[in-house]
C-alpha cells in the first residue's frame, strides 16, 4: 500500500489542531481541500481516522494508532529530502523557567552558526508535549521528577541560586544566609507555587512555611513586588543581572547553598544532525567553566531533580540519546 504523503500530513495537522480550519490554514488549503485529502487517505487505509461531530473533532482508536508512525514518516519524508538537497532546517530549541534566564546559559554555546531557531515554552510539561509531537528538537531548562516517557536529557550546568530580598528585609544587609534563616520570611513566588517545582522544594526543604504567590510578567514587575513588603524573599541564580530601581538585595545563600540545575532535553530517537554538536559543546563548555561542581556536603539539590542523585564529583546523569562528538 503506497499513502500519499500530502494525505498524511492533512491528517497528522488536523489530528494535532483537532481544528480542521486551523490545519488548513497551516497547509495553506481550503477546509473543503483538506477533508477531501483526509477522506481519500481514510479511503486508501479502510479505517475511519477521525470523527467529525457536534462536538468537534476527534480521534478514533484507528487514528490514535496511525498518528505515531504517521509523524515518523512525514520525519522521514522531510529527512530524504534534506539529504538530497544537501540542506537542514535550523534546530529546534524551547527554553522554559523564563525568570531564571536561561538565555544566558544556551547562547554560551548556541551563539554561532548555523543559529538555532530559539522558541519559549511555558514550562516542563508545555514543552515535554512540543518535544514528543516533534514540534521542536531540543529543550533547555530545568528537568524535574517525573518525566514523561520517550524524552532524554543531559545535565549541563548546576548554578548556585541566591536569596533576593526586600531592601528593608532584617536579613538584607547580611553577608551570607543559611537557608534555614528564612523560615520566618515570606516566600514570594512569580505564579502558582504547585508549578514552580524549585522553589516548592526549596520551601518545604527548609522549613518555610509562609509563602504567597504573584503574577508573572517580567523580572522588573516580580521584583517590585517582591520589594513592597519587607517580609518578602525570592530565589534567583547568583549572577542574573537585576533592573535598576526596586529596593531589593540579593545575598548568597549558604550551608547549604542551592544550585538549579539546568538541563538539555530531547526526543528519543531524534537524529537532528546539529543536536549532537549541540550536545558536545555543552559538555565541553561544562568542563571548562566547572559548571557541574557539585559538594553534597556544601550544596542542596531537590530530590525530584534527576540531578539531585549526584553524591560527588562532576559527572553528570544522563537520560541516555545521541553522544557528544
């Protein structure tokens, strides 16, 4: 059975929109043109692959079977052509943890050419889902317990996390804090503490009881809320440059110090063949910066961090997938 490749996409798009309007649009075809497509595939395979109703459209049992393999064929598909014409599309990467500024690490090693094409993601799960559907390549950010099946990924960095404070906090002017210090301030977090996994463990780890959660829109609106109560602390990596004008502080935290843990996240057979230049070079920048220094008896790492299974030494977990050349 030989399938058409232009049915196959018309399907894939309209399975991943469950919108027939939005995935003509991606085709650049009329709706009319893509149920025509969708129904000669239907008619070639001998199944119903998607129910159009009332209710919108959906999956049926046969088209959640052939969505898979349909996505890797297209992927082969894509890859044939590239290999004749002797060209690549850019890779793919999604950043998440915003706040946190993971720019600063990914255009370290992802600043040459060929340029990455770069997207942001909500957080791990929005971006797990872009992965898995192989709407991107690659994710940079922080990976954390659990983590969907079919995904890899390789710790790069673990970087030292500060306490910033209201400038009119009692512990602003300190030269260094102990976690533990915090238990009586207030942890102010940039959106709902259930998703800001880091910060959650932080709490509960140490102790910090009284917590309050805000908007997140930017690193200048978080920190001048965080700056209107003096009871109020947040945690930031040591060196994020932070806006001139909120009355805040930022004082390195101690015994233990925290490290955030960055990570680079991929697809299960991904053969992107820039992802594994990618990967080398993070692990080469990693050696020569010392990013994956690690003392358990001087530093703190959640335990739902993969990351966090370090005893000693540098060496760093790994989800398995392409290696580093």
């Amino acid at each position: 059975m030989d399938l058409d490749l232009a049915q196959v996409r018309a399907f894939v798009l309209a399975a991943e929109e469950l919108h027939f309007g939005h995935a003509a649009e991606e085709l650049s075809i009329s709706q009319q043109a893509l149920s025509k497509r969708i129904a000669r595939l239907e008619s070639v395979l001998g199944r119903r692959l998607l129910d159009r109703g009332g209710q919108g459209v959906r999956l049926t049992e046969a088209g959640r079977r052939f969505l898979e393999p349909a996505r890797q064929a297209l992927a082969a598909a894509d890859r044939a052509v590239a290999a004749v014409l002797g060209t690549h599309r850019p890779l793919r990467i999604d950043v998440w943890g915003h706040l946190y500024a993971p720019m600063r690490t990914l255009a370290l090693v992802a600043g040459g050419e060929p340029r990455p094409e770069l997207g942001h993601g909500r957080d791990l799960p929005s971006v797990s889902t872009a992965l898995l559907r192989g709407d991107i390549d690659a994710a940079f950010g922080r990976v954390h317990a659990p983590l969907p099946a079919g995904l890899r990924y390789r710790l790069v960095r673990l970087e030292p996390v500060d306490a910033v404070l209201s400038a009119g906090h009692p512990l602003a002017r300190a030269a260094a804090i102990r976690p533990a210090q915090l238990r009586d301030s207030l942890l102010w977090a940039p959106g709902p503490l259930h998703r800001l996994d880091f910060l959650h463990r932080f709490a509960d780890s140490f102790g910090i009881g009284a917590r309050a959660e805000g908007a997140n829109l930017g690193l200048e609106h978080f920190l001048a809320d965080l700056a209107a109560d003096p009871r109020r602390f947040s945690l930031l990596p040591a060196d994020v440059p932070l806006p001139a004008g909120p009355a805040v502080r930022t004082v390195p935290l101690v015994e233990p110090t925290p490290l955030y843990a960055w990570s680079l996240l991929w697809r299960s057979g991904a053969d992107h063949p820039l992802l594994d230049t990618l990967i080398g070079a993070f692990v080469r920048e990693a050696e020569r910066s010392r990013w994956l220094e690690y003392d358990p008896a001087r530093d703190w790492l959640p335990e739902s961090d993969p990351a966090g299974r370090l005893r000693s030494g540098p060496a760093p977990p790994t989800g398995g997938g392409p290696s580093p050349t």
